[in-house]
C-alpha cells in the first residue's frame, strides 16, 4: 500500500526516478509492450507516468495510469535489462501510489476483475489440487505431450528414444500434469531402454515428503512450494531422490506454508506476513549458514524469489534448486541424445539473477544439444494470476514463447517453474503439437536413474 | 506481410484497434523521448496496424491541418519524435512486416516498426546482417533509424543507415503513397532515398524500406586495448587508420565513461585508465588475425598499456554489450547531462580532445565521452545537477563551446543524432544562407501546409548563417583525414592515381574495358562528371557507387546561386542530405563545382585468371551461373569481376578479376577456387596472375586478354538486379548479351550491346553509359510532381539541361 511519504523519500524517489534516462532500451524485453506495441505499457511508459504523479502533473487515481501499472506483470526483465540500474521497486511503488489513490486493494481494482473468494483460493494447496486450476496447467501440458507432432519429433532423435512416440501414443489421456510428466518420463525410460515400456520407480510419497521422512542435521531443508506440492508433487518428490542419492541429509520440515508470494500478488498483505511466520516456526532457528548452516532448497523459482526477498526472514541460505544441483556432484548421468531449449521462469532468471546455473546442468548431460531460444527473458505470460486476468495479452505472450521455442527445432523444452510450464505446453500444443515440456530436474532425475 | 512471434494485441481497457488513444496516460508517455527535451502535448495517439490505416491517419490529419510526428521507438536523442501541443502521434510499433530475405540480392524489405536487431536475426540464416548497428538497436526502429539516418560502431567499414537502403516506399503530407525508384544500385537521377534518409520525418512517412544486408564476417577479432592516456588513445587510431589497416569498428570510451560503465556491468575494465578501445577486425581468419596482430603492435607503440583480443564470442559480446549501452549507464552518473554528437575530420580529432580539455577547465564541468573514434564522431556529455541552475548553464555553454571548436576545425554538429529541436540554435553555424533557403524550399514543397513534424530540422529563417566555404582549386588531401577535396574539373584518374601512390584510393571501380583494349577508368573524366552522372564501372573492391564515398559538394544552382553542402568528415546527419540526393542527378538541378571523397586503402593486388571452353564448346550462360554464384561466397569481399565474352575466337572466354592479397590464404584460395569452379564448368584455365592492383588494366592488356573488348563501343549499358527480383533457383545472367561484365555484389551488368530485348529481371537498364547520356526517366513510383518541384527550386528559371520527360503534365 501506498505509504504515507516524507518530503525526504519524496526526493529519494525522485532521484531514484532520474536515474532512468528514458533511453527505451528496456521497451524490447517488456512482455506487455511486445504484446501491445504500446508505449504506456512499456516500464519507460511506467517510470513516466510515476513522474508525471509524483510531479503533480497527474492524477495517481486516473484510470489509465491505474491500468497501465495493473497490466504490469511484474516480471522484471526491464530491471535485467535497463543499463542504468532503475530498480523494479519503483514501478511497484506506483502501482502502490496508484491503488492507493483509487482506494482498492493492489492489483484488483481494474481491469477484468475475479470474484474475490476466487482469488483468496487461488493461494491455498487445496484449490490447486482442484480440477478447476488444474486444468489450465494439466490440460495444456498433456495437451503438449500428447499431441501428435511428438511421435514424429522424437523419431528423428537418435538413439534409442526414436522409439518412444510409438509407445506413448497407445497410452490413455491423463488427468493430471503430474500424470503427464511421469507418462513422458516412462516414455523417454522405455525408448532409452529400447523397451516396449518404461516405468517410473518412483518414490513413495511418504519415504520422501512424508513425517518419516525426517533427518537429524540435515545439510538441506526442503522448501515444499504450493504450486509444486498441489501440481507436481512427483515431481518434487524424485528431486529429493536425486538430492539424496548425491549424498545429501535432506530434511522436509513440516507445517511449512505456501511462500507468500500469491497473497502478496493479490494485494493481501496480512496473508503474505502470516505465511512467512507459518514458515518461519517450520523451519525454526537452525544455525546461520556461515557456520555451516543447512541450505534452503526451493524447487519453484516463484517461491524462491519470494523467500530470497526477505533476507534473514528463513534462518539459512535460500538457495534455488539449480543453484544446488550445480554445487552438488551428481551421480553419474546416462546421456540423454536430445534437443533441449531451456525457458528462463522470470522469477529464476529476473527475480534471481539465475541464469548460467541451469543450463549449466542440461550441459552437463552427455549427449544432450542445448539450444537458445530467441527473447528468453521475455516473459511467458503466465505471471501467476495476472494470466488469468488478462488473458488476451497472456495467450499473445504464450504464444510469442512458443513459436521462439518451437524455432529452436529442440525435441524438448525444460524449465523450472509449474506456472510456466503449464503456460507453455498449453500453446505448444496450438504452435508446435508434440513439442513436450518437462521439468529440469525431472530431466536430471532421468538422466541419473539406476538401473 | 507478417512474421512468427509479432502478433499484436489493442491494449485492455483502452479504445481497442488502432483508433486514437486519447487517454491520460497515452498523452503523458507520448509527450515524451529519449531526448528529455519537452515540445507539447499530443491531442491523440494512433498506432495503425497497416500501411493502408497509416495513410488514412495522415490523410485525416491533413484535412483537419493538424500536425503529425511520426515516432519509431522514441529512442531519438534530438527530439525528433516529440509532439506539439494539440498534435498527432503516429507511432509505428505495430508495423512489423518483412518479407523473405533475398540471400542472392541480399535484400530485405520491411516496415517501419521492426527492430534493427530483428532485422538482422532474420537475415541471420542466410549468413547476412543489417550493417548499420546504433547503440540503441535492440530497441530502435528501422523507420526511427532511417528518420535519423542513424550510424553506429560498425558504420566505419560498412556504412551508415543510407548506404543500406536500396529504396523506400513512403507517404507524403496528404496520404499518399509513393516510392523513390527501382532499387537498383547506382540509380541515376535526384535521390529521394538520401532526401528522406534523415530527414526526421519533416517531408514524408516512410511506409517500407527495401534494406541491403551484409554477408557476415567469416572471423572476427576483437581488441580491448586500455590507454593511460586519452590523448594517445585518440592519436593511435588517425595513426592506424593511416596505416592502411581498415577495421570493422573502433570505439573509444573514456575514463568517466569507463566508471559507469564499469558500475553497471562490472566488466573488469580498469578504471584508473584515460581511455579504453574496441576494435574490431572481419574478414577471413587469417587476415582478421594478421590486422589484429599488426593493429596490437601500433596500438601498444601508440601509447597502449595492454592490448587483448577477446578470448571467445560470449567476451566479445560482453564487450559490446559494454560499450553499447555506456550512453544508458550514464544515468548513473548525474541526475541530468548534455550529450553531443558532434564530428570533425578524423585527423583533427586529438585537436578537438586536447580543446575538449580546456572547455571542461574553463566551464567547471564534467564530461564522459563515448568516441565512434574511426568516424571521428564523439559523444561529450556535459553531467549536472539540473536543480541548479548555475550548473546547467555552466554545462549547456561548455556544450556550444564544444560544438563551436568541433565546427572551426572543419566538422559537422551532428553525426547521428540529427538536429530535431536539440541543436536548432547551432545548425545555422554550418549551413550557408542559400543551403538555409533550399532547405526551407524543399519542405514547403513536400509540405506545402508545415504539417508533417514542424519546426524540426530546419534552421530558423532569420538565423545568421555560415559564410559558403570557399571550393578547392586544386586536388588537395588530407591524408590525416582520410579525404580528398577536388574541383569538378579535376581528372579523377590523376586523383586517383596520387592517391594509389599512398596506398590509398577513393573506392570506386570505374574501370571497363575502352574501345582501344586497354582497361581504365571508362566514361568519367572528371570529379564533376563522376559525381554529376554516378558513372561507375565494376567495382573492384569498393563499396559500391560515388554517392558511397561522397561527403562534400559545391554546387551551383540553375540561376547561379552558388551553396555548399555535406562536410569533410564521414558521417553527418545536419539537415537534408543534399549531397547524397544530387549525386547522380545529372545536369538538371544544379552544376557541380566540387566534391570532397572518402579515401580508402587501396587493394594491394588484382587476381586475374583467364578461362576458355576445353575442346571448342561455345560457351553460354547457364553453364557460368553457377561458377559466378560460387565465386561470389568470397568471405568479406566484394565478388570477383567478370569479364564474359561469348564471341571470343575458340567458344568464348571469361575472365576472372579480384582485388585482395597477394597471399595463400587470400587470392591464392580464391585462385583455388576459381580453378575448382571451371573445372566444374568444363573450363580450362588460359592465364594466372597476380598484378599489382593499379597495374591491372596494362597487365590485361599486355596478356592478350582483351581482344574481343577492342571491338566494343564507347557505349555502355549499365543494367540492375532489382531488389527482391531473384527467385531462388532463377537463372539471373543476361542470357541474350553475348558480352558483359559482372559484378556479383551487387548484382550488375554492364555491356557494350545495346539493350533491347532484355531478360525479364534486368529489364530496366539504370543507365544509358557514355558522357554526359542524358538524365533516364525515373521510375513510375517516383511522384513526377517532386521532382518537377525540385527542377523548379534548384534551376527556376530552366538554363540547364531539361530532360522531355521532366517537361511533361
Ligand atoms: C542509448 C542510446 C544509444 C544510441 N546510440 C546511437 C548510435 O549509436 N547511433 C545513432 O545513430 N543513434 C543512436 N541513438 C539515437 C537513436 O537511437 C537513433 O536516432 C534511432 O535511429 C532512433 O530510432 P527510433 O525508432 O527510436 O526513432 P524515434 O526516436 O521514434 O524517431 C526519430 C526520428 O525519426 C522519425 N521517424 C520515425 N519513424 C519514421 C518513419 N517511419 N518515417 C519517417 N520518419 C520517421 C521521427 O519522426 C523522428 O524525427 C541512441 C539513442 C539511445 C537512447
Ligand atoms: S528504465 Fe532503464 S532501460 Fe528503461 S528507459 Fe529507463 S533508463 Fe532506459
Ligand atoms: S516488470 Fe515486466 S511487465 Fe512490468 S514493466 Fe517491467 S518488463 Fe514490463
């Protein structure tokens, strides 16, 4: 919320806004002015129209001004991208100035609006675990998988996996995204192994997230994450098989809470504080990180970024699973002879500057072709809950993502983050049907699986 | 036309399509550029998705006498795309299209909006570039860049913004839709293209922009030298620039600089240096790291601390990301600052360093300078604290003074900026009263109601002006320079010929075969008739046409009026181009008096192979397309030159010329290849040499190669490939000639047969040759009503030669 401001941050503020020299350099890696072509939706238009309040020559609740800062989607790729070092915040702030002029809460005053309790569910495992939620994520992710350019894709990579599309095609609809990529995951087993079929030995539940799954002085503290936990529990759950089988003392401590990050995108300040403090009790008072400390481990890189925000807020080092993995010596990895493009969640690669880490992993897999898409810090368009709100814009931005993917001419797209991955296997399925989106460490798992 | 990943959508909540938007916000943000000046207010912003909706906007707006800016990305640093109070904003962001990549003409034709740097990522495949690179060109838009006539670092080898436009499709003050001619290289007649290239949107929208790419470098070489002083940074590049060595690029970025820059990306550049330089060398490996090497060794007896290639492609991006966006990081350094764009000849650029010096002494300010140093264009921003007014007047005196020196030491106010509103008060320093009138008679013709972008550009009528300078009366050089000024009289062979004497040459072929069989320069006796008729020949080494390495001109309109245009230096956006539009013109607007042309390095040696039919075939054109396509692949340089003869005793010959060096790697690997190619073709190899470059045509004669051409007239025909004429696959050579010479890049004919009956692609024969052929009718799209307008400002009174066609209607 707005805060009330001293003459003091007033000229701060000011200063801080002079720093941007209205060069527009960051105009090409703004998601919503790709999408618009429309300078008000651009962070230069943003930065502009914060001046021209702050200067009194405009309004802070004028409609347009309030559209033009709700329709940020708070990527941050013009903070990447802005030579000068104009801070993100800023554009927050007047997203601040401008809600509190209006009098309604951030983020929901304009625009197509959600029924409120709606949005109060849309932060809660629970509602995640719907079919409702799930089915944008789910539907668009098998749609991706299953879809019939994939037999052809990977009957052209070589090895072995050119047999996979045969077997996955005669596999029934799933109705889970978690489903989808253990389906994928059976395919790609099955085609390395040259069998009819694969089968993921995965881990139960509750050896690996579970009460029993407890371990005395960890050397890692698992952040569960909602999204992960209510999509892609599996997920989550072969990670820490890879974790453990590269010797680490994983520990998933209980009661922990979604991260805060979606009830601060819905303006609900109190909830983000009251998940913190959840999180802050599960994951107690361990001993600072210098004094070697456990990490903490965070799968989602939305989660991550919401937690790294908060410096000292959790006692350890929060650390993003690439950042991890790449510290870590993995057992040994099988190659993996495919065409990888990795999509760059805004949150990993903007929020937390992790950009070198997971393409150093995919490297790292023998036999596996990285390839660059073009824009990869443009934003997918999925942006939590802003997708949902402005949908026309996310589907224009999903399938600007998805046609740069697609040019690759990679076989899979890897990435780290569920909202993105369902935003993209959703228009893969329109751009290139066929083309599958795994996550990263899933691949990792894959590559370094027994037997 | 329409590209993968441009889809466009109205933004939410605002009046969807592209229908006026007229809310609040819009009319704040687009009040505004990168210029930080303020002009006004728009009363409306459009941003059409289609050329046809952009010409009813201008169309409307004409009606209703409201003004109009057109505006790229408002990148602009002169203003140029600032609204009035109560204007239009026509912004051309949803304007995306691009058609196929030509990778035979090496074309591409686009729309306004698209991106530089999409521009080149399109081409990418195909092994080309669009060469003009702004610093700003990941966000600047072609239209924007064609607006400013924008250069960047790599212009120094390949050319700002004009020399990459083939033609433009534009719309004038009332709507309507009209083009600049065929496209085709070395087009006679008054250029519309160079007109519109830079001229801030002030006389025409530029709706489609056929663009010429550039083959990539097959290697590059990238150095960071680092200078404890500035004054030797600056000293070292005039020195190696003079030394024959022809980088890509050369940057310079002084210790100020160097801070932001470091504070913003951390690079590892020392800061306790005066000046840290990029340099950039492409070509094939061998020479890229032969120049390198040589280029280091100056550099570091020039006064160098270090000198360092970049290891690999991700370092010399780092390094260019650096550099590129050190104007950005500036914000860095104070709320506020003056930036100049101001260029003097490259050899006086350590005087306007050292002056630089004094004028921050003397004023009390701080400067940070970005240098494009090869073009002897640099960036002073003058920093200050804009809540005091003390320092603001400190810093834009200290701006005036810097520009007042950079002009007495013969330069220009604006080598890429261009003038907007910015620099108004200084462009009447440089121009001549009667340049001022031409120019103010230009824009009422093409906007007779002042609607399109008023009161940009042009000096203010009752400004003082500069005095005309005074033409040369003899050839004289500034070797320091780079630059050659001559009377029209001159004999441009003798100019060249003391050029050669120093390695150095204007770039221009102009050598065919003459009726006596020796080779030399054909038609073109004087500097005046070079620059008058554009007459060529093929270009053995150069980068194209005279209008390529014009910078200066002294004319004489038709009722006398003697006026002065361009400057010595190598890139100058002040005003309209008046010396690019009139070359080529003929002697229908204006007489020439004299000109000032860039030198180059001169080619050291010519490669010459002789080839016949083995056993008596007759030669014929479908055999030789594909040896002519091949030979064109030669990384970095311009395609051999080809001499066919069909008539030849014993089947026909054909012979194979091309600058380069006398190395193994160079015209020994071309040698290879042209032995490989005839091979292919069912050729035997007749002659092998490699002469001296200036000895060529002799050594052609005294080989015996030129018999056939002993026979051919003084006439030449000088025929075009059109952009975008080539279907992949088409067969492209003139099947009916029986003798021509080729230049595969671009792609041209010239022959001594008389054109009558052409092949489909090269129907349009861009010029009759022989002295002094009068002027061709232009083409269709080029609207008769300008150019009778032009004939009637710059000869009013009819005294010099008047084509029938410019008398009709
Ligand atoms: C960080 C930074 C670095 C820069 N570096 C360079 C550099 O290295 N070299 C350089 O030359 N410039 C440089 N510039 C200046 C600027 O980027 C160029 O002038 C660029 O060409 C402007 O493009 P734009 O699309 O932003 O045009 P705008 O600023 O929107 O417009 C510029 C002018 O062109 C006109 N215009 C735009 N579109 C059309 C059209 N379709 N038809 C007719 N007129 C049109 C406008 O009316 C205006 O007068 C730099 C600017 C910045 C901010
Ligand atoms: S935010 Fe940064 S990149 Fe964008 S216009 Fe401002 S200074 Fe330039
Ligand atoms: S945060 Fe993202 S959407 Fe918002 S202005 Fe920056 S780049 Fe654009």
């Amino acid at each position: 919320m707005a805060p009330a401001m001293t003459d003091g941050m007033q000229t701060e503020l000011r200063t801080l806004l002079r720093s941007c020299v209205q060069c527009g350099l960051c105009l090409p890696h703004c998601a919503t002015w790709l999408a618009t072509g429309d300078d008000v939706q651009s962070p230069r238009g943003r930065l502009i129209l914060l001046d021209e309040i702050l200067g009194g020559r405009a309004d802070a609740a004028e409609p347009s001004f309030l559209a033009a800062f709700d329709q940020c989607i708070g990527c941050r790729a013009c903070e990447s991208a802005c030579p000068s070092g104009v801070p993100y915040s800023l554009l927050e702030y007047g997203q601040d100035l401008a809600f509190a002029a209006a009098g309604s809460p951030a983020g929901w005053s304009s625009g197509p609006a959600l029924p409120a309790p709606l949005i109060r569910r849309l932060s809660s495992v629970r509602f995640l675990r719907t079919a409702a939620a799930a089915a944008t994520l789910a539907s668009g992710l098998l749609r991706g998988l299953l879809g019939p350019g994939w037999r052809t894709r990977l009957a052209r990579a070589p090895g072995g996996l050119g047999r996979l599309p045969r077997l996955l095609g005669s596999l029934p609809r799933s109705p889970s995204a978690d489903e989808g990529v253990v389906r994928l995951l059976n395919g790609l087993i099955a085609a390395a192994a040259g069998a009819a079929a694969g089968r993921v030995e995965d881990p139960s539940p509750s050896a690996t997230v579970g009460p029993e799954s407890r371990v005395a002085s960890p050397d890692i503290l698992f952040f569960r994450g909602c999204a992960n936990e209510g999509l892609m529990p599996g997920t989550s759950r072969r990670l820490l098989d890879l974790l453990r089988r590269c010797g680490c003392r994983v520990d998933v401590p209980q009661g922990q809470a979604c991260c805060g990050a979606l009830a601060a995108h819905t303006g609900d300040g109190r909830g983000r504080e009251d998940r913190h403090r959840r999180n802050r009790e599960a994951f107690g008072p361990g001993p600072a990180p210098a004094d070697g400390g456990p990490w903490i481990l965070v799968e989602a890189s939305g989660c991550g970024h919401e937690l790294k925000s908060v410096p000292g807020e959790l006692a350890g080092e929060v650390l993003d699973a690439t950042e991890i993995l790449t510290r870590l010596s993995l057992p040994p990895l099988r190659p993996v002879p495919l065409k990888v493009a990795f999509h760059d969640p805004c949150h990993l690669r903007h929020g937390q500057g992790i950009v070198a880490e997971p393409r150093r992993l995919l490297r790292g897999i023998p036999g596996l072709e990285l390839v660059e898409p073009a824009e990869p810090e443009v934003c997918c368009g999925s942006g939590g809950a802003w997708g949902l709100r402005y949908p026309d814009l996310s589907g224009i931005l999903a399938r600007r993502k998805a046609e740069n993917l697609a040019a690759t001419g990679a076989d899979l797209v890897v990435t780290t983050n569920p909202g993105c991955l369902g935003q993209i296997a959703g228009a893969l399925a329109d751009v290139a049907p066929g083309l599958p989106v795994l996550p990263l460490t899933d691949l990792l798992w894959f590559a370094a699986r027994k037997g | 036309m329409s590209m993968p990943g441009q889809s466009r959508a109205s933004r939410p909540g605002a009046s969807g399509g592209s229908g006026p938007l007229t809310d609040a916000a819009s009319l704040s943000v687009y009040a505004r550029d990168a210029s930080h000046l303020a002009l006004g207010r728009p009363a409306a912003v459009y941003l059409p998705a289609g050329e046809p909706e952009l010409r009813a906007i201008v169309r409307q707006a004409a009606r209703e006498r409201r003004p109009l800016v057109c505006r790229g990305a408002g990148t602009g640093l002169s203003g140029g795309a600032l609204p009035g109070d109560g204007w239009v904003v026509l912004g051309t962001s949803r304007l995306l299209g691009c058609g196929p990549v030509d990778p035979l003409g090496r074309t591409v034709t686009v729309e306004p909006g698209l991106l530089n740097e999409r521009i080149s990522a399109l081409a990418r495949p195909s092994g080309l570039h669009f060469a003009p690179d702004p610093s700003s060109q990941s966000a600047a838009t072609i239209g924007g860049n064609i607006g400013e006539n924008a250069g960047g670092p790599h212009c120094l080898r390949h050319g700002v913004t004009l020399q990459h436009l083939r033609r433009l499709r534009w719309c004038d003050a009332r709507g309507e839709p009209a083009g600049t001619g065929r496209g085709l290289p070395l087009e006679r007649g008054f250029d519309l293209v160079s007109l519109l290239c830079g001229s801030e949107g002030t006389l025409g929208i530029v709706t489609s922009a056929d663009l010429k790419l550039t083959p990539d470098g097959r290697s590059v070489a990238t150095l960071l030298a680092v200078f404890p002083r500035l004054d030797d940074a600056v000293s070292a590049v005039v020195n190696l620039l003079g030394s024959g060595l022809l980088p890509v690029a050369v940057e310079i970025v002084d210790q100020a600089m160097l801070e932001a820059v470091e504070k913003a990306f951390a690079f590892g550049f020392p800061t306790d240096v005066e000046a840290a330089m990029i340099l950039e060398f492409s070509g094939a490996a061998e020479e890229t790291a032969g120049d390198a090497a040589r280029a280091a060794d100056l550099l570091r007896r020039g006064g160098a601390r270090d000198v360092q290639t970049a290891a690999d492609e991700a370092e010399r991006l780092a390094l260019w990301r650096c550099r590129k966006k050190a104007f950005g990081a500036v914000g860095r350094l104070a709320p506020s600052y003056v930036t100049m764009d101001v260029v003097v000849p490259l050899g006086r650029l350590p005087l306007l360093v050292r002056d630089i010096q004094d004028i921050k002494a003397r004023w009390g300010v701080e400067i940070a300078t970005a240098f494009h140093a090869g073009d002897g264009n640099l960036h002073p921003g003058v920093h200050y604290d804009d809540t005091d007014p003390e320092q603001a007047r400190a810093a834009h005196a200290a701006a005036d003074a810097i520009i007042a020196r950079a002009l007495e030491l013969g330069g220009s106010v604006s080598g890429e900026h261009g003038i907007g509103i910015e620099k108004l008060h200084v462009l009447p320093w440089m121009l001549d009263a009667e340049s001022a009138r031409l120019h103010h008679e230009v824009k009422t013709l093409f906007d007779p109601q002042g609607l399109l972008n008023p009161g940009k550009l042009l000096p203010a009528p009752g400004a003082s002006f500069a005095p005309c300078p005074e033409p040369p009366e003899s050839v004289d050089f500034q070797w320091e320079s780079l630059t050659a000024r001559a009377p029209a009289s001159a004999c441009l062979a003798d100019l060249q010929s003391a050029a050669m004497d120093r390695g150095l040459w204007v770039p221009l072929g102009a050598w065919l075969p003459r009726p006596a069989g020796s080779w030399g320069l054909a038609t073109a006796g004087t500097v005046g008739e070079a620059v008058a008729d554009l007459v060529t020949g093929p270009v053995l080494g150069g980068s194209g046409s005279v209008r390529d390495c014009l910078l200066e001109l002294w004319a004489v309109t038709g009722d006398g009026r003697r006026f002065h245009t361009g400057a010595p230096v190598f890139k100058n956006v002040a005003g309209y181009d008046f010396t690019h539009a009139l070359c080529g013109s003929g002697r229908v607007f204006v007489e020439m008096q004299a000109a000032t042309f860039q030198l180059r390095p001169c080619p050291a040696h010519l490669g010459i192979w002789g080839l016949k039919t083995a056993g008596g075939v007759p030669l014929d054109w479908p055999a030789l397309e594909p040896l002519l396509r091949r030979l064109r692949e030669r990384p970095n340089q311009p395609g051999p030159v080809c001499l066919v003869d069909l008539e030849a005793p014993g089947g026909g010959t054909l012979i194979v010329t091309a600058p380069g060096r006398d190395t193994d790697w160079d015209l020994g690997a071309l040698g290879r290849l042209v032995g490989e190619c005839a091979r292919q073709a069912g050729l035997e190899c007749t002659a092998q040499a490699v002469v001296p470059f200036r000895d060529g045509p002799t050594e052609l004669a005294a080989r015996g190669l030129l018999p056939g051409w002993a026979a051919a007239g003084s006439d030449w025909d000088l025929l075009g490939l059109p952009a975008g004429a080539a279907d992949p696959g088409q067969n492209v050579l003139p099947v009916r000639l029986r003798r021509a010479v080729l230049q595969a890049d671009p792609w041209l004919v010239w022959t001594p047969e008389s054109v009558t009956d052409p092949a489909p692609w090269f129907a349009d024969a861009v010029c009759r040759g022989g002295r002094a052929a009068p002027l061709p009718r232009p083409a269709e799209d080029v609207p008769a009503a300008y150019l009778r307008g032009l004939k009637r400002i710059f000869d009013p009174d009819g005294r010099l030669e008047t084509p029938a066609w410019l008398e009709e209607g």
